[in-house]
C-alpha cells in the first residue's frame, strides 16, 4: 500500500518588515551618510576644536588646505571654511526640515479634512490651494522672500507657500481612496466622531505618503533655498548657509575655487541621500 507524501502548504513570502527594512542597503546607505552629515553639522562645532564661523581675521586670509588651525583653509574674510561649512549645513538642515514639517502639519491637515468631508470645503480649500499652485513655484517663492526680506524665519515661510498645497493634494487623495474602505465605513456606523476619525483612521493610513513626499522634498527645499541665499533672499550674511558660502565663492572663484567646491560637494551629497531615501521610502510603501 503506498503511503501518500506530505503535502507541504506553500505560504507565499511576507514583505520585509520594519527590520528588513532598516537592514536594507539601500537604506543603510544613504541614511548612515546622511546621519554623519547631520553629526557632523550639529554635534561637530561643538566637540571639535573650530574657530567661530564669522569674525576671523583678514590677516588670515585666503589660507590653503592643511594649514594649522584651518583643516580646508580661510575664505576673504579670514573665517575658517571648515566652521563655515558646518554651521552653514546646520542653517540648510533646518530650513528643509522646518518646511517640510510646516508643510506637512498645514497642508497634511487641510488636504484630509478636504477629502474627509467634502462639499463645500473641499470645494473652498481646493479653489485657495489652485490659486496658489497657479503661480510658478518658484516666481511665488522669490515674490514672498523678496516682501518678507532675507532671515532664516521669512525663508522657512517663504519657502511654506511652496510645500503646503503639495501636501495637501497628496492627502486629500489619499483620503479619498480611504474613504471607500470598509473600516471607515464601519466607524461611521459606530457613530465615532470625525475628529477621532481623522486622527485614529486617516492621519496613520495618509502618513507614509505624506513622509515619503516629505524625505523627498528636502532635497528640493534645500535647493531652493541655496538658491534664495545666493540671490541673496534667504539667510544673510555672515551667517554661513550653504547658498550664500557659494555666493560669496564665486566672487574669488578663479583665484580660490575651493570655497565654492566644498559647499556645492556637501549641498550635492546630502540632496542625494534624501533623494534615495525618499524613493526607497516610496518603492517600499507602494507595495512594489
């Protein structure tokens, strides 16, 4: 009599989880980089031996690389490139996060109590949020830089009529697609109140998206507002951004090319790694 094999159930292969994903390379990587940048900029001016950014002597001016006291050398002013570059990164990173975060707490909320409920104020919040998206970004961002004139606090708002509306479509679509789900559905039915909706529902489901958007738009904002402190719209001088050290580089530019090489190098790597990080984000959330 033969005896029937074992029949072994296939059970097909969960996605990574939350470990998995932290094991990734491709999110070990760029977040490693991106954390000894981070390191570098805040915890670095202040264990390491640095001269201030600002006030340096201009009889120690236009020092070369290696030069004691001065790891990367003195810019015109006698200031050390070295303190300039990390104070500077320390202003850039929290421009991006401050708009980013802006961004997603302001444009998050009105996009999904839009889609949440619909009719007239999503008519109305959607109509203000096209008039601003009408505009050239860009056009619009320079408009409220130029009126609110140039510091750190007028870039992040600035830059805020930049990032909002983009928030708020992406999580007004969002809740819309989460509005055809049973769950929610089942919560109406239950008689739960919409503000509990919104922030035990809506806010966990729409908050993937609206972060994946977020890491990618930090790239894009710290670009943006290099480019506003080289117009000379974003943070002044003498306080170091990465946009007004280029700024003021390219005055010297082919006598001491290395003060516009080491910002634009830094600038460059720190875009790049929010950039992967962001589509990594974005490829693991959609399920791809």
């Amino acid at each position: 009599m033969a005896v029937a094999e074992p029949v072994t159930a296939v059970v097909p292969a969960a996605p990574p989880g939350r470990r998995g994903l932290l094991r990734s390379p491709a999110v070990v990587l760029p977040g490693g980089l991106l954390a000894l940048i981070t390191a570098a900029c805040f915890v670095g001016p202040v264990v390491l031996p640095l001269p201030p950014p600002v006030g340096g002597s201009v009889l120690s001016s236009y020092l070369p690389a290696l030069s004691p006291g001065h790891l990367l050398g003195t810019d015109p002013n006698g200031n050390d490139i070295l303190s300039r570059v990390l104070h500077g990164g320390r202003s850039s990173l929290i421009v991006a996060v401050s708009v980013n975060l802006l961004g997603l707490l302001v444009g998050g909320t009105l996009g999904a109590v839009s889609g949440f409920l619909g009719g007239i104020v999503d008519t109305v919040i959607m109509r203000v949020l096209d008039v601003l998206i009408a505009f050239p970004s860009l056009v619009l961002t320079l408009a409220v830089a130029q009126s609110l004139g140039p510091s750190r606090t007028n870039t992040v708002l600035a830059l805020a009529f930049f990032s909002v509306p983009a928030f708020a479509r992406i999580a007004r679509a969002a809740t819309l697609r989460l509005r055809e789900q049973p769950f929610m559905a089942a919560a109406d039915l239950c008689g739960t109140p919409g503000h509990r909706t919104l922030l035990r529902h809506v806010a966990p489901n729409i908050a993937p998206q609206l972060i994946t958007f977020g890491m990618l738009g930090m790239g894009i904002v710290m670009v943006i507002e290099g480019a506003l402190s080289f117009l000379g719209l974003g943070i002044p001088p003498p306080a170091p951004s990465w946009g007004n050290m280029i700024a003021q580089g390219q005055q010297s530019l082919s006598a001491t090319p290395m003060l516009v090489v080491w910002p634009c190098l830094v600038l460059f790597v720190t875009v790049l790694t929010f950039n992967l990080l962001g589509e990594t984000l974005r490829a693991r959330w959609s399920g791809r």
